[in-house]
C-alpha cells in the first residue's frame, strides 16, 4: 500500500497533505487519555543515484629523454705510401794481414742495397669532440588498468520515501 500512495502522491499533493495532518495534529487540544493517530510523510524532491561503471583502460608508456655528454674519438685514417729506400752503407772494422803485419782498417761496407719500401702512416681526418647524445628511458612500461568511474544521475520525479502511520496514547 506504501507502494501505491508513493507513486499516486504527487509533489504538490504530499505537500498538501502533510500541511493538513500536521495542521490537524496542532489545532486539536490536548485531552488526557486520548487516542493519537498521525500520518507522517516524508518527501524527497529527488532522488540521486550512482552508477558504478568499471572500464579497462591501456596506459601508455611513460618515456623520459637523458642527455649524456659523449666524448666521439678523433677519426684517423691509415696512409699506405711507396717510398724509395737509398743504399745503407756502415762503418766496419776489418783485419787485413797476418801475423806480425795485420793492421784494423775502417771501410764503408754495403749493409742494404736501395729499394723501395711500403710505409704506413696515420693522417687525422677531423679531431675529436664533446657531443651530447639524448637517450630514451622507460620510466614506467605500457599496461592494463582497470578504471572505476562512479556517475551521478538524478531522479527528478518526486516521490515520497516513507510513509509511517502513528497509533498510540497520550
């Protein structure tokens, strides 16, 4: 029955309503012993509802750039060139006689007969250098995240929430 009057009664009807009993229950003077009967509303101007909703959600993953200073070595480049050797002469002590007649005597000898030979050398090509190289760095990885959102709607119909029916002495 409660049922019934919650969705029969209107806004301005409840209010009436519970402006006549209330008014009902003033004016009538106190007796002893006497049965009390109320009629008690309550009414709501609207009702707020919550939805839970629960969504999964992928989070990107969150990159921070490093810098770092880098020393790059200085670039060189081996040179193979064909160069022309001269004689090689040196200076020798040779014995020359026997016995009583033998004397030292310095000669220039032939040690290596000219030729040519290959050397390498290294030239530089550019000198090296402080650079600044920026890095990527994963500060949290990608993942699944499961949200839960709480959405407030309001029910604007009026409807009485309760409805108590008092019998009892004074």
């Amino acid at each position: 029955m409660i049922r019934i009057v919650q969705n029969l009664v209107s806004r301005k009807a409840a209010l009436a309503l519970a402006a006549v009993v209330g008014l009902g229950t003033v004016a009538a003077a106190p007796q002893k012993a006497q049965a009390d009967f109320r009629i008690g509303f309550d009414i709501r101007d609207y009702d707020q509802r919550c939805e839970r909703r629960e969504t999964r959600v992928w989070v990107e993953p969150v990159y921070q750039t490093v810098c770092d200073r880098v020393w790059v070595a200085p670039a060189c480049q081996t040179v193979t060139e064909r160069v022309w050797v001269p004689d090689r002469y040196e200076e020798r002590q040779v014995v020359r006689g026997y016995g009583w007649d033998r004397r030292v005597v310095c000669e220039r000898v032939l040690v290596q007969p000219a030729h040519y030979e290959l050397q390498n050398h290294e030239v530089q090509v550019s000198s090296g250098y402080w650079t600044n190289v920026e890095r990527q760095v994963c500060v949290a990885p990608g993942h699944w995240e499961t949200r839960v959102d709480r959405i407030a709607y309001a029910d604007h119909s009026p409807h009485v929430e309760r409805l108590h029916i008092e019998f009892g002495h004074r």
